[in-house]
C-alpha cells in the first residue's frame, strides 16, 4: 500500500503530499482508521491474496465537531491495475476483485 500511495503522491495531485510517507507512517495511519472501526479496504486478486491491487478508507473529513458525521473516502489503486476495475465496486459483487 505505502508503493501505490507513493506513486500517487509522486505523478498526481490527489494526495496533497508533496513527499510520500514512510511505510511507519501509512501503517500508524491504517492503524488510526482501523482502530476507530471505520473502513479501511484491500483489493487483491483472488489468485493471490498477497497481491495488492488497491486499498480504500474512509476517515473523518475534518476533527471539528461540526463535521462528525463527514467522513471522507479514498482510493488508491497500483499504476499497473488503473482502469481494470480494482476500485470499482458493482451491487452484486461489491469489495471483491
């Protein structure tokens, strides 16, 4: 995950990082997410579940308490799987790869 990121913190402007975290760093920040119960998803290919195709979560948009309830949702998937339908999720078949 911390690779893909990287990638996108590298060639896009999404992130709004200028320097891609550390492996340290997106592991605290998977671990804040997933340790406040809310999503944080992995796309693997279901010939390999040790591949990792994309990830996705879902984290507070802002701490202020106006915005409790806004939370805001990313996905990033690996620059090999863009357009191949890794961070798509359909009605029937919803968070598989």
């Amino acid at each position: 995950m911390q690779l893909i990121y990287a990638h996108h913190v590298l060639s896009g402007t999404g992130t709004f990082e200028i320097e891609p975290p550390s492996l340290d760093e997106i592991t605290e920040r998977w671990g804040r997410v997933v340790s406040n119960g809310w999503p944080w998803l992995v796309a693997t290919p279901t010939t390999d579940l040790s591949r990792v195709l994309g990830f996705a979560y879902a984290a507070p948009f802002r701490e202020r308490a106006a915005y409790a309830k806004t939370f805001e949702v990313s996905i990033y998937v690996g620059p090999t799987t863009q357009r191949q339908g890794a961070g798509r999720c359909c009605s029937t078949n919803c968070c598989t790869c």
